[in-house]
C-alpha cells in the first residue's frame, strides 16, 4: 500500500465556473491561484482545492442534510467574523453546531454554494491523533 503524505486538493463540482469562482473568492474569501477552461484552483491555506466545471449533474444532499459537504478550518476569532459576515453578503448558514464529542470536535457552519455544495466552516478543537 502506498504510504500518502497528505492532501494536495480536492475538486467540488460546478455548472459554472465564473460564478463559483466569484463565490468562493469574493464572497468566501478564498485564493484563486489559477484558471483553464474547466477548472478554477484555489488554495485555502496551505491546502488547495478546484472548482471544476461538470457535465455530470451534481449530487447534492437531501433537504436539510450536510453529509455531502467540503469541511475548511478556520480559527476562533474567524469563525465568530465569519458568522457576521456570511449572511451581511446574502449566503445562509443553515446549520450551525458545536460537537463536543466524536471524529471532529468544534463549532461548525454550514453554508450552500451557488450549485448547492455544502461548504464547512470549523473552528477545529479536536481531531484524531496520529498513530504512530
């Protein structure tokens, strides 16, 4: 088995890449690093993620579920900021809870790109240690 050293992106899918690419830059606040003609990369951190445009259509949650989502740390103070600012700029955050117990401990919100992904914010506590 290969040993992994970690995560270098993931790819949400998108019918529209100006309008994700707007999303997650200007009102999320993510860096664009580049463009082709179907993928839009974007880096959150030191980590990187793509918008890429789908033919397919895309698999969304049933109503009111966030199983399906992206999940983005982010710190305390970022967090309480993001709260405010989200809906001030027009995005509902649906869901908002604070996991005491289980995999991933933290407050989190959650929020609906354009395409109805579900996007995580978590001000991270606790997560899994590494085994050794």
């Amino acid at each position: 088995m290969p040993k992994t050293e970690g995560v270098l992106h993931f790819t949400i899918p998108v019918k529209n890449l100006d309008r994700a690419e707007k999303f997650y830059s200007e009102i999320l606040g993510f860096e664009k690093v580049a463009r082709t003609d179907r993928i839009v990369f974007m880096r959150a951190g030191d980590d990187f993620f793509n918008l890429t445009y789908s033919e397919n259509p895309i698999t969304l949650n049933a109503e009111g579920r966030h199983e399906i989502h992206s999940a983005f740390r982010v710190t305390p103070q970022i967090y309480d900021e993001t709260l405010k600012l989200l809906p001030a700029k027009g995005v509902e955050i649906f869901k908002q809870e604070d996991r005491r117990e289980g995999v991933f401990v933290g407050r989190s919100a959650y929020v609906r790109d354009p395409d109805g992904n579900v996007i995580e914010f978590i001000d991270l506590k606790r997560a899994p240690a590494k085994q050794p």
